[in-house]
C-alpha cells in the first residue's frame, strides 16, 4: 500500500545535526514533489520544505533556511532532511509527506495536477536539549 | 508569506448536528488556473494529520461525503454535515497557491 515511513530522529545537543529519513513505497515517488512539515509539541502545523522531482527546486521556510536542507534520492526512493545547527526550538515531530505530481523531462519538471498532501508518514520526534 | 487565519480556535459540538470552520487567507488563493488552493486537514489525537479537501472543494480518497469544502479567494469554510465521534480533532486549513505553504493555527473540536 502506499506508505512514508520517517526515521533518523532523536536527542542531539544545540548546535548539532541530525539527517531525518523518510521511505516511500506504494507509488512511483519519483513523479511527486516531497514535503516536511513538523509540529512542535502542543502546537500547530508548520510546513518546513519541498523538492521537486528531479532535486531541481527547493523552497525551505525562512525559520530553517540555511540551517536544514531537502534533497531525495529516487533510486533508493528516500526522501531526507539534513538538519544542521539545531536549536531548542527545533524541537518536534518531523513528518513526511506527499506532494503534487509533476511532470520531468531530463531535469526540467512542470508541476502537475494538485491534490493535496495525500499522504503521510507517523513522524519521528527530534529533540534539541542541552 | 500568506497568513491563514481560522476561527473559532476551539468548537464544541454535538453528535448529529452540524459544524462549521472558517479559515481566511491575507491574500487570495485563487491560482490563474482556476482553481483556489486551499486544503483542509484533520488531526485526530495522537496520530498524523489526514488530507480531507484539496484545491477548496474536493473530497480526498476516502473522506466521508458529511465533509464539504466552500469558497473562493481569500474566505474558505469547512463543513460537516452531521458530526461523528470520530470527528474529533484538530481542523487545519492550509494554502497550497506559494511557498512556504503555510497553515492555520487549528480548529479543536471537541464533543
């Protein structure tokens, strides 16, 4: 069936990295963008990152920019998130999710029909403390 | 970044009866395609968020048809026809049309 699953979260100090995994099976992942979104405890949604298909565009949100970078691998069909820098308010469950179609050729892709975040991993739970 | 902003924060509801949440954007969500991009997401307690409306109006794969999605622009309203116990949760609406994507602060519903 189609499924995320996240991995690689844990207790790292302030300052540190940590390299989040998300596993995808049940769909050709490598015809959809890839998204993460994290919620910090007791709080809301906040939408962090995406890529495209063929790693050729990202967009992070400002609050990780320069700190947190996306990328994928379609032959392992793994989406990642290197998490450098790491601050208490890091802190969250990280989810994975799927993103809208697109269409490449070489490494050029259009963005395809929209349905939403379609499906989701479980989280893993990153925690930043000292 | 476009700001969503929905009301009310917390909504108690009975079994049977009807509910309603609306979701307000800082700029319109309505892309040259058509189409308005905005999601609606349900959270249940201790489990990951669930897709329910995409693009304003439609229903995702699964989703009971007691859930409806209306509007244009920059006004968004999510409604359940007949609430269920299962229903409870909390209620995100999210915009879609720019990065970063950017979600409301949440609905908690509550019987």
């Amino acid at each position: 069936q189609v499924q995320l699953v996240e991995s690689g979260g844990g207790l790292v100090k302030p300052g540190g990295s940590l390299r989040l995994s998300c596993a995808a099976s049940g769909f050709t992942f490598s015809d959809h963008y890839m998204s993460w979104i994290r919620q910090a405890p007791g709080k809301g949604l906040e939408w962090i990152s995406y890529i495209n298909p063929r790693s050729t565009y990202t967009n992070n949100a400002d609050s990780v920019k320069g700190r947190f970078t996306i990328s994928r691998d379609n032959a392992k069909n793994s989406l990642y998130l290197q998490m450098n820098s790491l601050r208490a308010e890091d802190t969250a469950v990280y989810f994975c999710a799927r993103d809208r179609y697109a269409s490449c050729s070489n490494s050029v892709c259009y963005e395809g029909p929209y349905y939403g975040l379609d499906v989701w991993g479980q989280g893993t739970t990153v925690t930043v403390s000292s | 970044d476009i700001v969503m902003t929905q009301s009310p924060l917390s909504l108690p509801v009975t079994p049977g009866e009807p509910a309603s949440i609306s979701c307000r954007s800082s700029q319109s969500l309505l892309h040259s395609d058509g189409h308005n991009y905005l999601d609606w997401y349900l959270q249940r307690p201790g489990q990951s968020p669930q897709l329910l409306i995409y693009l304003s109006s439609n229903r995702a794969s699964g989703v009971p048809d007691r859930f409806s999605g209306s509007g244009s622009g920059r006004d968004f309203t999510l409604k359940i026809s007949r609430v269920e116990a299962e229903d409870v949760g909390v209620y995100y609406c999210m915009q879609a049309l720019q990065p970063p994507r950017t979600f409301g602060h949440g609905t908690k519903v509550e019987i």
